[in-house]
C-alpha cells in the first residue's frame, strides 16, 4: 500500500485481501471495532490498548449464537473453507455441555457454569493469539501493522502468555482509535457483508435471512459518527456518500466513478447481493 494511502484506503484494502479460510478475521475486526468504542473514556476519547482477553469475550459474544444449528438445514453453519472453525467447534461443546436451548444466553451459561466459560475465555483467548492477531494486518504476504502492535508473532507458545511481563494486549497505533471511532459505522456494515457472505460460500446456501441469523440480533446501538475530512481520501464525502448509497440500493457506476480503489470489495460485498434486474435510475 503506497505510504500516501489514508487509513481508511488502507482498512479497505486490508479487508479486500483478507484471507478466505475462516472467518475469524471478520469476527476480529468486529471485536476491535466495539472494544474500542466501549473502551472510551465519558469524552470520547479511545483506549491506547486493549487486552486479548476482551477480544476473546466479544469474539465468543459475536460467534455465540452462530453456534446453533440454522433452521433452514438443521445444522450449525461452516465458518472455515476445509470444515468447522475451531472457536465455533469450542462454544458449541460448551453450550451442549449445559443446556442444549438455542435460546440460552451467554449470560445465563455465565451463571450456570461459570467455570467452564472461563476455560472457554482462556481458550479463545489464546486462539486469537496464536493465529488471527499475527495475520489480520499481512496483505499480500506483507505485513502492515497500522492499526495495532503486539509483543509476539507467529511462533508464540501458549505458555508464553504466563510468563512475567508477557503483555497479552493489542496497542493501537497512534490516531487510530479515533479512525476506528469516525469510520465504524461505515466499516462494520461492509465487514457483517463479508462475513454473511463467506458463510453462504463456504455452507452453498442462498443468502436470504442468512445475515440476519448470524449478526441481525447483536448489532451495537451506535449513533452515526461523520467520518472527518481525508478519512478516505481526498474525495472522502463522496466515498462516504457512496458507500451508504449502496448499502441501501445498490449503484454500482458510483462505484467505479467515485471510489475506484477499493472497488472490487464494495462490488462483492455490498453492490452484488443488492443488485435488481433494472439498474437505478439517475436522478435528473
């Protein structure tokens, strides 16, 4: 990525070339994005760093109800292109360990077995780790750590993270908990595309109520935060404009017009499960 790129080009980019065998990346950004925001102080200013461990809570909140069987097959949904992923694998054991409802409650679990969900917490926690945390920000082979640092790579041991002065945290880079702050509302639509769109890859199901089932029920009540100038390049209202466009209709031409760079994502993203038999219409 050219060093002139903005942070949100950059986020765009990252998540374009995401990797495609899990979705845990999906969830990760997601995790960050609300530990961030939960996280500020009462003046909105964000967190500095944020512990795995609350990662690994908000990943096992966004992946809870995942892991029951959806109606339309009877099965609990495919979250990795070779099978199960591991942490959905975890929290299904978990739940049929205690009461097999589908409506039981992440809280209620907490209080029925509170032991076992802190295994579960300590599991996941190390999981993210051990893989998503060193690989989120690699594209195309490279790593580009602009939006956290960590003390380890990819060769960390589980027993790494009781050792003294192990700092199991994510530090934000300068800036960026703000960024995160001023874009989420337009990047966590586009990531929840992504995510509900692997899945129907990966279980060959038609999309219909599919993202409704996996993040319908859990998004957070945020209030819209205006991205600032240069947020996403010099032309940054209009990509706004564009990207809230599309999420709603669908306007591909705006796409390849104001936006071209992150382009393809957008298409596969947001324009192609929203497109109609007609195109729209330019308003006159």
């Amino acid at each position: 990525m050219a060093a002139e790129a903005t942070f949100g080009e950059r986020l765009l980019a990252l998540l374009d070339g995401a990797s495609r065998s899990t979705t845990y990346k999906y969830a990760l950004l997601l995790a960050i994005l609300d530990a961030v925001m939960r996280r500020s102080d009462p003046d909105g200013g964000p967190p500095e760093a944020i512990p795995v461990r609350a990662l690994a809570e908000r990943v096992i909140e966004l992946y809870w109800n995942q892991a029951v069987p959806y109606p339309a097959t009877g099965s609990v949904l495919r979250q990795s292109h070779t099978g199960q992923a591991e942490i959905v694998t975890r929290i299904r054991g978990l739940r049929e360990g205690i009461d097999e409802r589908p409506q039981l409650t992440l809280a209620e679990a907490r209080a029925l077995a509170p032991d076992r969900v802190e295994r579960l917490i300590g599991d996941i926690e190390w999981k993210l780790v051990e893989m998503p945390l060193p690989r989120l920000q690699r594209l195309q082979g490279a790593d580009d750590p602009f939006i956290y640092e960590t003390d380890w790579d990819e060769t960390v041991r589980r027993a790494d993270l009781r050792r003294p002065g192990f700092r199991c945290e994510i530090r934000l880079r300068p800036g960026v908990g703000r960024e995160l702050l001023q874009l989420s509302t337009l990047v966590r639509p586009l990531v929840e595309r992504l995510w509900a769109g692997q899945v129907v890859a990966y279980n060959r199901l038609p999309e219909g109520e599919i993202e409704r089932f996996l993040l319908g029920a859990d998004r957070l009540a945020a209030a819209r935060i205006r991205p600032t100038p240069g947020a996403f390049g010099r032309s940054w209202r209009r990509r706004a404009q564009v990207v809230e466009r599309a999420l709603v209709g669908g306007a591909e031409e705006l796409l390849d017009r104001s936006c071209p760079a992150p382009a393809p994502f957008l298409r596969t993203a947001v324009i192609a499960p929203h497109r109609t038999e007609e195109p729209p219409s330019r308003a006159p």
